[in-house]
C-alpha cells in the first residue's frame, strides 16, 4: 500500500488510507484518515500489536520471557533490531524504513530456522506465523482491484513479496485472475491463503500427542480443515466471482482457530495461593 501512495500519482490518499486501516485492519475510522495514520497507527504505535513497533515490541519481550528457550542468536537478532528501531526515532516513514524491517523480520526467521531445535516451540512459532500470514494475505486479497478503493493486483502481489515468484510461474503471463487464484490457491508459495493453512494444520498435528484414530477432535484443526478443503476442491471461477466472501471466511476460520489454540495451549488464570497447613 505504501508503494501506491510513492508510485501512484493518482491514488488519493484518503482513499488508500482508508483501505489500510479499515477495510484490510478493520480499524475503526477516525475522521478523514491520511498516510500519517498509518503510520501513526500502524508504524509507530506500541501498543498495537499489529503495528510495526509493537510487534517488534512483544516479539523482544516473548523472547525475553523464555529467554531458556531461544538460542542465543535469535534473541541477540530481536534484540539488536528493537535497539535499531528504538534509535531510527518517530520519523517520517518512508519505502527505506519499511524496506529495514521487512529484512530484519526475514533475517530473524531465517536464524530462528538454523539455530532452534524443531521442537514444540518451533511448531508454536511456525504455527503463529502460518495463522498470521492466511489472515493477512487473504485481508489483502480481498481488497485487490476493488473500484474506487482496492489497490491494483501488482500491487497487493507486491505487498505479498510475491512477484517474482507469481511471474516465474506464470511464464509472464499476467491477469488479474491469475493474481488472485496464485495468492489464494498456489501450493507451493509460502505467503498464498492455502500453503499457509496447510501448514498450520501440520504444526498442530505434529502437537497433538493423542491424536484420535478416528475423526478430528482438535476444533482449531477442524477449522482450518474445512475452510482449507472449501478452497482446494471448489472451482477456481467459482472461488475469483465470491473472492471478498471467500476471504472473509477464510478470516473467521483462522480467528475461530487462534481462540481454540489459546483455550487449548495457553490457558490463563489466577495464581496459586498457598496456605498454611492446620495441625
């Protein structure tokens, strides 16, 4: 979306301010917004956690809490890129700005692949990211060439990191089509709705330890089973002419699954309060 706002001279700016924050982020609108907003709401802010920031934020203090976990490069990669951010101040933001975090963020990842065991904390982390990235693309999706308000599908492939790898399979060829079915459909693109639904049904698989022999009895499982078979056995026209609908569904899943996760894995409650015992 930023590089509508710097490549597009006619894009106007209310417009694709609006389509960020609350069309794709489901902000609630403020007065007229502006791409200072955005970066207001979605760059600088701490306490969001789906801004730049605060991501960065909880992502430094998750690895602190367990710090016994992470290896020693991971935690120095998230703590170097907070303490980088930190110094950068609340600057205009610009296609640079972004461009350091997107590196940093691949940079993390990539060290969490080589240095960490597979373990349950791996599944963790890859699960919440594979959740992340169906929601986020099919948000995004669901906005492409949209009239008066969706980006063009360059663009939405642009802001997916996928257009090269659109094009290679594509042979060049290019519609608006096929951009859409390669974000939602493609198997093998890491960042397409399915690949990564895919994937989180494999994290979880692989931590439930009493699978049934028979049936799911995982809910968030079967969440993201029956929306993702929705999507790979239903036509691909079918799936282009109700694409909002679709996405949309797709979001619901992937929420309805992260609530059954955290029930399931990350329970909350009252400490323990110890008393003495009676003689």
């Amino acid at each position: 979306m930023r590089l509508q706002l710097l490549e597009d001279p006619a894009a106007h700016e209310e417009v694709v301010a609006h389509t960020v924050l609350s069309v794709i982020m489901g902000m609630p609108r403020e007065g007229t917004p502006s791409y200072a907003d955005v970066g207001e709401r979605l760059v600088f802010d701490r306490t969001n956690p789906s801004a730049v920031a605060g991501a960065l934020l909880s992502a430094r203090e998750n690895a602190r809490r367990v710090r016994e976990t992470v290896s020693t490069e991971l935690w120095e990669a998230l703590n170097t890129t907070w303490h980088r951010w930190q110094g950068l101040g609340r600057l205009h933001v610009t296609a640079r700005h972004l461009s350091w975090v997107r590196e940093r963020a691949a940079l993390i990842s990539g060290i969490a692949d080589s240095t960490m065991n597979h373990d349950d904390a791996w599944d963790f982390l890859v699960l919440g990211r594979s959740l992340e990235r169906a929601d986020m693309t099919a948000r995004m999706v669901a906005t492409g060439g949209r009239p008066g308000a969706g980006a063009p599908w360059w663009t939405v492939l642009s802001s997916c990191g996928a257009q090269q790898a659109y094009m290679r399979s594509q042979r060049g060829m290019h519609s608006d089509d096929r951009a859409a079915a390669f974000l939602v459909l493609d198997r093998e693109f890491p960042r397409s709705v399915f690949f990564s639904l895919v994937e989180a049904e494999r994290r979880l698989a692989a931590l439930d330890t009493q699978a049934d022999r028979g049936g799911v009895s995982d809910e968030a499982r079967r969440q993201l089973g029956q929306i993702r078979t929705a999507l790979e056995f239903r036509a691909t026209p079918e799936i282009l002419a109700d694409l909002p609908q679709q996405m949309l569904r797709v979001q619901r899943s992937v929420d309805a699954a992260a609530r059954e996760i955290t029930a399931r894995y990350f329970q909350s409650g009252p400490l323990p309060s110890w008393t003495e015992e009676l003689v």
